[in-house]
C-alpha cells in the first residue's frame, strides 16, 4: 500500500491488524476450545506484543516514520524470532511438536517441480490479491469519504486476519 501510494491505508491496517489479532482470532479461538492462560507461550508473547505496541505508540506519535525507525522495527523483529527459535530449539515438547510435522510432511511429500509450482503460484496470487485489495480499499475509501487509515484499521485488518485463519485450517 506504501509503495502504490496509500501509506495511510498501510498504516492502517498495521495498527488495525494488532486488535484484530487479539480480539478477532483470540475470539473465535476461545469460542471454540476454552485457552489457557497460563501457558508459556502466552506468558512469553503477551509482553514482546505489548513492547512493540508500545514502540509503534511511541513512533506513530511524531507523525512520521523516519527510515532508521523502519530499519529499527525490522531489526527488533529479527532479534526476536532469533529469540524465539534458540529458546525453541532445546524446549524437549517443541522438539518432538517438530518431529511430528517433518514426519507429516514426508508422508505427504510432493516433487519438487509440483512444489516449485505450488509455491510460484502461490507467490502470484499474493501480489495480485494484494494489488487488488489495496486499490479496492483505495477506491472504497474514497467513494465514501473515509480516510484511508480508518479502512485499513478495519476492513483491510480484519480480513487479512481472516484470511489467515482460513489458510491454517
């Protein structure tokens, strides 16, 4: 959305994607298996969330995301999946939980052209389904006379959100 000149509508749906993550999949989570609030993981991913919330806060306040900020944000992120993947890599249950998957995926395994298919395809309908929504939320935005970061906060948000639960079932 930034690069094709809409970078509220991108703005928007960073700031829209954060409550629509807790509230929306959390929800529908909750609604159908009750979640434990004392697991690890939660107790682990509840304060980085609320960390880099507070940062994007604290950012978003000068009304202007310098480059340094943009590079900082992204060098944060990588520390913390470094983070996450050496406390899971000696976690025993993790270990065996990936176990299970690769010996999962050996069994469904598919050739390598099929995949190398799969994935081109995959990285196609990617971009075009993101063209297509960020110019349909472009001119929706404008038809109602909304700004762009109210639909990315929102429709945009929601649906990605949407989306990605549908694409882990």
């Amino acid at each position: 959305a930034a690069v094709e000149g809409a970078p509220a509508l991108a703005l928007g749906t960073i700031v829209g994607s954060n409550p629509a993550n807790i509230l929306l999949v959390l929800g529908v989570a909750g609604a159908m298996h009750p979640v434990a609030r004392s697991s690890a993981g939660m107790r682990r991913e509840a304060p980085i969330m609320l960390l880099a919330t507070l940062a994007f806060a604290a950012i978003a306040l000068s009304r202007h995301i310098a480059r340094w900020q943009g590079f900082l944000l992204i060098a944060c992120l990588a520390a913390y999946v470094a983070a996450i993947y050496a406390m899971e890599r000696h976690d025993r249950k993790a270990i065996q939980e990936r176990a299970d998957e690769v010996s999962e995926l050996r069994r469904r395994r598919h050739p390598l052209h099929v995949n190398v298919l799969i994935l081109g395809g995959a990285i196609a309908a990617l971009f075009a389904g993101s063209e297509i929504l960020v110019d349909g939320a472009t001119q929706f935005a404008r038809i109602l006379g909304v700004p762009q970061a109210v639909i990315g906060a929102t429709i945009v948000a929601i649906g990605q959100e949407i989306q990605q639960m549908l694409a882990v079932q």
